[in-house]
C-alpha cells in the first residue's frame, strides 16, 4: 500500500474508533466535546501528517506501522498494553464522565484552552519528529535507516521528549472533552512512561554507540528539573 493510501485509511479506521469510543461511552452524539475534540484532532493530524510525507516520508512510514514489531522487546510489548488501554478507556471515560454522568462541569472557555493545548502538544512532538527522524512509535533500533542519536532541538534538553509531549496531549484531551476528572490519567501516563523509559534506555544503550555519552551530558529523561 502506497503511503499516501496508507495514511488516509489509518486516518479513518484510527479516528473511526476513536469516535465510537467517545459518542459511545458518552451515551449520546449531542455532545459538543466530542466534536470539538474530534475536529481538532482531525485537523492536526492531516496538517502535520501531510507535511511530514513531504518532509520525512521515512518518519512517517515508521509512525504508521502497527504498535507490536518483530524487533520490538518483548518488554516494551507488553507495557504498551495498559498505555493503550489508559488512552483508549481513559477517553471513554473522559466522555462519560463530562455528557454521561455529568460529574465535571466544564466551561466551554476551558475546553478551548484545551483545544490550545492541543496544538502546543502537536508542535513540540512535531519539533521532536522533525529533530529526530527515528522516532518511531515503538522502541527498536533501526540499523536500516542508520539510526544515530540525536542530541539537537528538544533532545538537549530532555532524553524522551516525544513522551513529555504525550504528557500534554493527553491533558489537552481532558481538558477538551470536559472532564475534570480525566486529569488524573495524567499522573498514572507518567508512570507508565516512566516504565516504558527504563526499556527504552536499556536498549539504547546496548544498541546505539554514542547514547551513554549523551545520557551523561543530558541528565533529565522526562520533565526537566525533576527526572
């Protein structure tokens, strides 16, 4: 499949899903944070999307593929089940909890500081995207494109920025669809992250000559200042 085709589809089946996952735990589709956030998400990820087939197309190859890899450990494997299970069931909550059960009670000024937030996610991952072209969505080294490290942009100043990023994103979400209550996904993100980190770090350091001496001269690994 051409990478032009293949970017559409997984555009469609991927927001698709997230759509059924949203109206669905939210009961109804009178649901003005669900669009909204759908919306963004759409705009954002066909804008970014279709500059990176332009600038990047390799990058973009790598992003697209599936989140279980043969040269994937099996370690990072298996943490990726209860991150995707975190986003996915943390979005479903998201929506229930703000057209469902109406526990938080949101104004729509916030949702839209929200949908700010969005776009300050996308930005910083698409500088990192654009620092690195190896970030791919899964942890491996990637001999066949020469991966090399990567110390320039967001990358002096914190090991794993594309997750300090994913931090953001998934507050901007909450904050979008309404629920107060989705921010505590944030927190339980960062653990999981946390984990994921130590597997990535091991094999990059076995994997990547170089990455030790970069390790030492960049100390933070996620949020600058604290780890």
């Amino acid at each position: 499949m051409g990478l032009v085709l293949n970017f559409i589809v997984q555009t469609i089946v991927w927001f698709g899903f997230m759509g059924a996952i949203i109206f669905g735990a939210a009961g109804t589709m009178d649901y003005d944070g669900g669009w909204l956030y759908l919306g963004a998400m759409v705009a954002l990820s066909v804008i970014f999307g279709a500059h990176m087939m332009r600038v990047d197309p390799g990058l973009l190859r790598e992003r697209l593929k599936p989140p279980v890899q043969k040269d994937q450990p099996l370690a990072d494997k298996l943490v990726l089940i209860p991150v995707l299970l975190l986003m996915f069931g943390g979005m479903g909550f998201m929506a229930a909890d703000a057209a469902r059960w109406r526990w938080s009670m949101m104004p729509p000024s916030v949702q839209w500081a929200g949908c700010g937030l969005l776009l300050a996610a996308f930005l910083f991952m698409y500088w990192t995207m654009r620092a690195n072209s190896f970030a791919a969505p899964v942890v491996k080294i990637q001999k066949d494109r020469g991966q090399a490290v990567i110390t320039t942009g967001p990358y002096a100043i914190v090991r794993h920025p594309m997750y300090l990023g994913a931090l953001f994103y998934m507050a901007g979400t909450s904050l979008v669809l309404g629920s107060w209550w989705g921010l505590v996904t944030v927190p339980v993100l960062t653990l999981l992250l946390g984990i994921r980190i130590g597997i990535e770090e091991q094999a990059l350091r076995s994997g990547l000559e170089g990455y030790d001496d970069y390790a030492r001269r960049v100390r933070w690994r996620l949020i600058p200042l604290v780890w």
